[in-house]
C-alpha cells in the first residue's frame, strides 16, 4: 500500500478563490451558510443539487480509502493506488465517476489537476478491458416494449394512486425524461396546447445554465387511458394541483403531499406496475426504463437517432449506442435484409 501522507489545504486568500471555494467545500460536505447577493452563493448556483450530490458520494469514498479528513491535493500516484485498490469491487463507470469528483474538486479550489494525468486515464482504460475480458458488462435499465407497457397500464385503476402513476408513466416515456427530470417537474414549466403539452425544460444535465431554451412535446392521442395529456389533466385534478410539483408523494389514506416524490418512491412506481403486469425481472426496471423504452422503440421503428435526440436532449449521437438491446438488434438490420433476399432465392429456384 503507498504512503497515504497528503498536503493540507492552503489557505485560499483572494476572493475570487475562496468564491470558488466554498462550492468546492459543498461537495466536501462542509455545512457552509451562503448568503444570497454574495459570489460566494452565485458560485454555487452554477451547477445544480443533483451534480454536487453525486460528486460529494463520489469524493466521500476516496476520503474514506485515504483515511484523511481533507486529502486535496493529491497526487496522480495516489490515484493509482486508489484505483488499484478498488478495481475488482467498483464498476469501472463508478471509478470513473470517483476520478471526475477529484477532478472537480481540485479544478475549483485551482489546484492542477492530477486526473489529467496520462497514467490515471491509462490506467481507467485497461481496468475497464481487464473487467470486460473477465464477463463484465455494465448494467442498463431494461427497456419496455410497447406490449408491455400496456400491459402496466392496464392493470390500473381509477384511485388517486394510480392516477398518479399512470399519468407518471406516460409523461415519463413520451418526454423521455431523466428522473431527475420527472420528478422535478413544475406546473409553472406546462404550456397546455390543442395538440397536448410542453414543458419548458430550463436547466438540463447537459445544459446547466440553461443557455439553451428547450422544450419537450407531450402529445394527446385518441386513446384516452393511453394518453399522456389526458392521463396528466384527469390526475392534477383528482389531486387538487394547480401550482408547485406535478409528481408528488401520496400517503396510503390518499393524502397528497405538498412536496415532489423522491427518487425511492419514483422507482417503486416503475416496479410495482411492472410486477403487476408480471413482467420478468420486474424489480430491474427503474424511471430510466421510460426513457429507454424511448430511444429503444423509436429507433426499432427506423427513427433516425438526431430526430430522437430532439426529445432526449443527446448532445452527442454516439452516446445513442448505449441503448442498443439484444433483443431489438434484429430490427432494421441489413443482416435480416440478406436473409430475406437468400430465402427468396432459394423459393424462386
């Protein structure tokens, strides 16, 4: 095991630095008081809950592998070690996602950079080709088919519970929205128009800032107990919702909350339905299943990924492949073309 001897943090003396440092200290999980109108608050503001949270996780591990209380800066030796270390028990994404917390840790408290080192991101590739090589494969949430999401909404009824969940499904697949995304949804950001419903997408995980102005169509259809318009009015007035979050937890009396429904109980939707629909492996599904379902069905329908894009908000058309399933690479295959045509052949002879 190497040294694990690290510096202190210096003391930052410009404002501009400990601006800086006091959103670097959030992640650190240092309870910090920010007043607002200061740089300190704006600082924080630039990226969102979600991205400090994940980062503090991340940079939480690595304290407690260092057994130091504040182990910035390191060095790209130590990273090494920390990496070797923890190689056959976390997913190479997870390791990766470790490495981008150091990164932004120390990008923010202006130190260099020891990620950026040639040897640590050598290092993240070959513990990736090494897991690979012995059966790894990283997890995806399943997909549904439209069959089966059918099949889940058509074990619902009329309670307030399953209005809910009914409305949260649907606006979830036809949005194709991140969870974070669902159930952070705001009636403030519903336009209600004759062809169905916008949402203003305001800061996003690839657009923080919202520099952009993005907007997701949820269209209405004809099928009523299909419609994710019809589904999502019948459930905000069932519910008495005109203002705050859409998605909200529900107690078992049908008392509605006042608050959004949290990441636990979003996931227990997606399950529930799908074990009730019998769907194998029900418990593997999640909200992300929805936005799976999304990109999974539309591209088997021959939809060209920047059209589906348009939905997802990808920013990068090569990240699209990691939707690819098993079970759809048959679909608009040219491989199935060949087939057909040497079946015709051999029928025509």
């Amino acid at each position: 095991m190497a040294n694990k001897q690290v510096i202190a943090t210096n003391q930052l003396d410009s404002d501009a630095k400990k601006a800086l440092a006091v959103a670097a200290e959030y992640v650190m999980h240092v309870q910090l008081g920010v007043k607002e109108k200061t740089p300190e608050y704006y600082v924080r503001k630039a990226y969102s809950e979600n991205t400090y949270r994940a980062y503090r996780a991340d940079y939480q591990d690595f304290v407690a592998w260092a057994g130091v209380e504040k182990p910035i800066p390191v060095t790209p030796a130590l990273i090494l070690q920390y990496l070797a270390d923890r190689a056959d028990s976390l997913a190479p994404t997870t390791l990766a996602h470790r490495v981008a917390a150091l990164s932004f840790i120390h990008r923010l408290l202006g130190y260099e950079d020891p990620t950026k080192s040639g040897a640590v991101s050598a290092m993240l590739r070959g513990i990736r080709s090494d897991r690979v090589e012995n059966g790894w494969r990283e997890d995806q949430a399943p997909a549904f088919s439209l069959e089966q999401l059918r099949a889940m909404l058509g074990c619902m009824g009329d309670s307030v519970h399953d209005l809910r969940d009914r409305a949260f499904i649907l606006i979830g697949l036809f949005g194709a929205f991140r969870q974070s995304e669902l159930t952070g949804l705001t009636t403030d950001r519903l336009d209600w128009l004759e062809r169905g419903v916008v949402v203003s997408m305001g800061k996003v995980k690839q657009d923080q800032v919202a520099s952009v102005r993005t907007f997701r169509a949820i269209p209405a259809i004809a099928t009523a107990n299909l419609c994710p318009v019809a589904s999502l009015q019948s459930y905000m007035d069932t519910a008495g919702i005109d203002n705050g979050p859409v998605f909200r937890g529900i107690d078992r009396h049908g008392n509605v909350s006042r608050t959004a429904m949290s990441k636990n109980t979003a996931n227990r939707i997606i399950q529930k339905w799908a074990g009730r629909a019998l769907l194998s492996k029900a418990d593997e599904f999640s909200v992300h299943s929805l936005r799976a379902s999304f990109v999974t069905v539309l591209r088997g329908l021959n939809i060209s990924d920047a059209l589906i894009a348009r939905q997802t908000d990808h920013r990068n058309l090569a990240t699209m492949q990691i939707y690819d399933r098993p079970e759809s690479a048959f679909d608009n295959n040219p491989a199935t073309v060949l087939a057909e045509a040497l079946g015709n052949s051999i029928v025509r002879r």
